[in-house]
C-alpha cells in the first residue's frame, strides 16, 4: 500500500479525502485508503488537516469511545461519498444532487453551530476539535468552501479506474493525470505497446 504522503495530490485537503479511495471507479482494484475510525484520524494528521498533538487526543478518546469512533467513520464515509458525487457533476458539467447537496449541506449546518472565530478579518469558521466526529465536522467547512469557490481548475484523473481529483495549477492548466510516474506512466507505457503493435502489422 501506498503511503499517505504520496496520495496527496489534490491540492486541497477535501480533494485528497476524496481521493482516499483509490481505484475509485474500478470496482475490482478499489481499496479504501481509511479502512477504520484509527486510520481516519491517523490521515487528518497526515493531510494537515489537524496538529500532530490534535491527532494523538483524538485517538485517545477514539480507544475510549470505540461507539463514537464507528460513528465518526461513518460520517466520513457519508460525506465522502456525497463529494465524489458533487466533484464528479462539476468536472462532468453536470447539475449537482439534490441528495448530495442535502448531505453536504447537513454536515455543513452541523459544523457551523459549533464554529468558533478568531478575532481577526476576514472572518474564517474553525472548531474546537474534540471528539473524532468534530474532524468530520472540520472537513464539512473546508468542504464548502471549496463547493462554493470557482471550480474552473478541478480535474479528475484520466487514467482508466483512477478517479482520483486535483486542481490542475499547471503551468498550461493541461495536466490529466493525478501523478505523471504513476496513471501518466501507464498511459505512456499504453502508447507505446500499441504503437508498438501497430508497427509490426
């Protein structure tokens, strides 16, 4: 399995939760990259998304609260599947569900009750991040704000199966692939075998 570091590729923290499924849209080689309410939490130290120290509280309370643990997971499962829906009708150029939008939107509302701001403008919503549940929580905000941003840049992979999401920040705003040496290797490997073969007809 690959680490984690090397996974994040999306650039933004909601984009690499999207992306831990890998081989999303190939239901044979699909793998879920946050299998458990410990690897969860393990990532959103991992992506930036909460302090080191942040991460170790959390799975504290989550041997504790093993309940609490199973519900944090699935809620980010909830969500996470909710924007590869939202995430998909965006680069496909098609109009966002209802039920997606429903879910975000929950997650959202559940989060924006408990936010909290510093004394600073402009202003930005941020949680006291307590129990595993408030990184869903965490995850809801960047969600929507991101959701709510220009989308002009996001892509997702080419690469047959991959499904994964980036914003293309490249130079000629023409990258395809989610990482050159791995769906961009295959695609270049693809290539050749059939160019290859076509020469030797």
């Amino acid at each position: 399995m690959e680490t984690t570091a090397s996974a994040l590729i999306g650039g933004h923290v909601v984009l690499d939760f999207a992306n831990t499924v890998a081989w999303r849209l190939d239901e044979r080689r699909s793998a879920d990259r946050v299998p458990d309410a410990v690897a969860l939490l393990t990532w959103t130290g991992a992506s930036g998304l909460l302090s080191a120290d942040r991460v170790d509280a959390l799975l504290a309370v989550a041997a504790d609260d093993r309940d609490g643990a199973a519900d944090a997971l699935r809620a980010a499962r909830l969500l996470r599947a909710a924007l590869h829906h939202l995430l998909d009708s965006a680069v496909d150029g098609r109009p966002p569900g209802r039920e997606d939008l429903g879910v975000v939107r929950g997650f959202f509302l559940d989060a924006w009750r408990r936010a909290e701001f510093a004394p600073v403008l402009p202003l930005r919503p941020g949680l006291d991040v307590t129990v595993p549940t408030d990184a869903v929580r965490l995850l809801a905000l960047e969600a929507a704000e991101l959701l709510s941003g220009p989308l002009a840049r996001l892509r997702r992979c080419q690469g047959p199966g991959c499904g994964w999401f980036f914003l293309d920040r490249s130079r000629s705003h023409t990258r395809q692939w989610c990482r050159s040496g791995d769906c961009g290797n295959r695609e270049r490997v693809r290539r050749h075998y059939e160019r290859s073969r076509g020469s030797q007809g």
